[in-house]
C-alpha cells in the first residue's frame, strides 16, 4: 500500500480523463499475462475482472482488496491463481458461456469461478454434471469419515443406556469395528446358509416323515435346526432394532423389510397351525402353511448385507434402469412380430403347433433368449426360416444393452474403493496432523461440514482454498486444517 513518502508506486490516475470502456488492462495469473478491455470486461459488472476496471480510483486500498500485486508503470494486475482454469473462465467475456478443460478437478474450478466471482449459471450443462458427482463423492467421503469418527469418539455426557446401544449398533452392523463383531457376522452368514440348505433338503421325500393323518412333513431334526435359525434372526433383529438410531428409517430399510419377510413366515405358520384349525378347515390351515413356508426364500437375499459384491450389483442394477429398459423393449418388439409371423406362415401346415399368436407368444420367447424347449417349433420352411432370423435377433437384442450394464457394474465397484481408500487417507492425515499438534479435533464441526454438504454450501466463503488443491476441511479450530483428497487427482 502506498504510504506517505513512500515512491514505489507513483500515483493512480484518478482524473476519471480515460474513459472505463476504453480502458486496456493487463492481467499476469500466474506468470501468464492477458490483455483485456474495458468494454469487454463490464459486460459482466459484477465479475472481479469487471471491479479491476474501475478500482483505480478508489486508490491502493481498492486494488490491494481485488488483486495481489500491482504494477502502476503498466497497469498489470498479478493474481497468485491457476491460469489453466483463468484460461477457461475468461471464456465468458467472449462467447457467454465456459467448458471446463479436460483435467481440471472440477471442485477446484469450481473455486477459481467463486474467487474471479464468475456465477455457475455460465458453466455448461456437462460440466455441471461432472462438477455435481465430483461433490457428491466429497460429502460420501465426508460421511464415512464422520462415521468413523463417531464410532471411535465416547460422549461423556450420554447416558448409559445410550452408550450401551451405540456399542450393540457396533457389534451387529460393522464387523470391522472388532474381532468378536466379525464372529458374530460370520456366525449370522453360516446361519443363513444353514437355513437355505435346511430349507431345501426338507423338500426330498426321502427325508420326510408321515404324520397321523398320512400326510409328509420335514423331518423333526430339520425342524429343529429350522427353529434355531429363526430363533437367531429374531433375536439379531430385535437387538439392532432396539439398537438403531432411527427406528422408522430401520424398519423402513430395504434389508431389514427382507429380514421381516425371512423371520415372520415362521411365526404365522406355527400360529395357523395351533390356532388355525379351530377358525377353518384343517385343509385351508395346511394350504396356508405352505405358501407361507414358500416365503423362506427370502432369507437368501439376506447374503447381500454380507456380501460387498451383491450390494455393488444391485446399485449397478438401479443405475442401468435404462439399459434394462431397452434390453425389455427390443425384445417385446421382437417378440410381437416374430410369433405374429410364425403364426401366419404355419396355418398352412395341418399339424401346426402354432394355435393362436398369444400362444406364439411363448414360441418367440424361448427362441429369442435361445432357450429352446422344442415344446412348439415350426413345421414349414417359412416358419423355420422365421426362427433362425427370430433367434439371430434375440442374440443381437441381448447382447447390446449388456456391455453398458457391466460398465455401470464396474464403475459403481471402482468408485466406491476410491472412496474407501479416500476416508481412511483424510483420516490417517488427521491422525498425523493431531499426533503433531496442529490440530484439535471437534466432532460437530465435521457435522456441520456434512450439514453444509446437505445444503449445497460444501465450502464455505470464509475458507481461502488453494487454487491448486481439492480438501475437506474435517477437523478445525483456529487453523483450518486441510488435506488433498486422492479422487480429485
């Protein structure tokens, strides 16, 4: 700043002689200097390089406040900043609209834009796609981190009862929070597979028993092993309901509705069978027991709150709704004109297996998927020649769709080690970082830095981030401790 006596910067022109439109200004972003002009730049009055134009007389104060070094001689602002991505922003001034440049971190372009005070309405449509997955993989990281931190951290000031029911949430739902919490997850798997296998073994006839009435009934060593089963989901599903943090979100979870579709079937069963006879017919009571011993199916998807690998293929499967939706719809159009027209070609023959074109339906079904029961086949040459076009295009109608659903498969898996690996690097720097004394953690500020996530304000204002580096600021009191996060490399 200018100082009184002081003559490193001689005096800003303050006359107001040359107008602002006309006004030539040179920017140098990190050793690489833009010429700009003054009717370009106030296009947009509210951009940084806008204010350049008009601060000079409003004295060094004003310039010192917009930029970090000033040359009065040339009038040459020099800013400390990234000049790949000034390359991209000063965009707006001539076409109205900025495309992010291939390997830029798109939180780190994001920050350029908030420092040249450029609005995100001016960044096209694909880059606000890829700048959105880039901040939802920064809260997913903040989430698991606060997880983290949440199970290693003890709050004095809880009640007993209430730590009691964090370390059973613990034991039950993360197996690698202990030893003993993987035992319990291996014993609750071997249960589940215990029970299918049970499950199946009852239905070979050689394995029944009769009963008084004559009819056949899984055997009672079957039975009991059963009942041990049931008797360890009921109580693995009471303690993490009583457990939970939120029991409506708990019952209303996926997994645990299928845990309730695996245990209940049991209940009602041994309930119609006691108390069912005296309220219907001994054969509508047996009828009922059965469809409901169907339902022990269930139980096998409860594999997937074990397995890593099936959670990662049932997103992959939400995430390829489209793809499935194509795959249905190329083979229903198939479907339709092929048994349309292998009804058509075989009414000439008197032995035709083709009655009507909705039983045709299932003809080209088992053609196109290449199944091929031989239950309905076409008799004419047409008809043949109809078949072997109708199953080439099934093969090509399938084949299609495929390679985009194991990309989304592979993808999602990728993506969600990156943010694995991730949470444990911010949390092995947090670590150092306190083991050095620089920093003194606080949990709720890393609740609200997942709340600001929320909200769409993942960085806040009064931060100064690097232009060159992606953090979460986790943990903070006086020095904001940040880190670079490896998914934005």
């Amino acid at each position: 700043y200018k100082m009184a006596g002081d003559s490193r910067f001689p005096d800003v022109d303050i006359d107001g002689s040359e107008k602002s439109e006309e006004m030539e200004i040179v920017v140098n972003v990190g050793g690489v200097r833009q010429v700009f002009y003054g009717d370009n730049l106030n296009q947009y009055p509210e951009t940084r390089l806008a204010e350049l134009v008009n601060c000079l007389s409003g004295g060094y104060d004003s310039i010192f406040s917009l930029c970090d070094d000033y040359d009065p001689g040339n009038r040459e602002f020099y800013f400390d900043r990234d000049p790949d991505a000034f390359k991209c922003i000063i965009d707006v001034y001539y076409f109205g609209e900025i495309h992010m440049k291939k390997g830029i971190c798109p939180i780190c372009f994001k920050n350029e834009m908030e420092f040249w005070k450029v609005d995100l309405k001016f960044l096209d449509d694909c880059c606000k796609a890829h700048l959105s997955e880039k901040k939802e993989e920064l809260e997913e990281i903040a989430r698991r981190v606060q997880l983290i931190l949440d199970d290693l951290g003890v709050d004095a000031s809880e009640s007993r009862w209430k730590r009691c029911q964090k370390c059973i949430w613990k034991f039950l739902e993360k197996p690698e929070s202990s030893y003993p919490a993987r035992v319990i997850a291996v014993l609750s798997f071997l249960f589940i597979l215990i029970s299918s296998v049970v499950m199946c073994v009852g239905t070979i006839p050689d394995l029944q028993v009769v009963d008084a009435e004559g009819n056949r009934m899984e055997h009672p060593t079957l039975d009991s092993i059963e009942t041990a089963c049931i008797g360890w989901f009921t109580v693995e599903y009471v303690l993490r309901l009583i457990s939970s943090p939120n029991k409506l979100h708990f019952a209303l979870s996926f997994m645990n509705i299928v845990d309730v579709l695996a245990i209940l079937p049991f209940y009602v069963s041994l309930t119609l069978t006691h108390l069912g006879a005296k309220l219907m017919e001994l054969s509508n009571v047996q009828q009922a027991v059965q469809a409901l011993r169907i339902m022990r199916i269930a139980r096998i998807f409860k594999l997937a709150r074990h397995s890593s690998g099936l959670q990662t293929l049932t997103y992959a499967l939400k995430r390829s709704f489209k793809e499935l939706g194509l795959l249905l719809m190329y083979l229903a159009v198939g479907i339709f004109v092929f048994s349309a027209l292998g009804y058509t070609m075989e009414q000439s023959h008197p032995e035709t297996l083709f009655k009507s074109i909705p039983q045709s339906f299932w003809w080209a079904i088992i053609t196109m998927t290449t199944v091929g029961y031989g239950d309905i086949y076409p008799k004419t040459t047409l008809g043949k020649l109809n078949a072997a076009i109708s199953f080439l295009c099934g093969v090509i109608a399938i084949a299609l769709p495929i390679h985009p659903i194991i990309n989304n498969f592979v993808r999602y898996y990728n993506k969600q080690r990156v943010l694995e690996t991730a949470a444990k690097h911010e949390l092995e720097l947090m670590e150092l970082n306190s083991a050095e004394g620089k920093v003194t953690g606080s949990r709720s500020e890393l609740e609200d830095l997942s709340r600001e996530g929320k909200e769409g304000s993942f960085y806040s204002s009064r931060i100064k981030v690097s232009h060159s580096d992606t953090f979460i600021h986790l943990l903070s009191e006086e020095k904001h401790y940040r880190t670079r996060l490896q998914s934005c490399k």
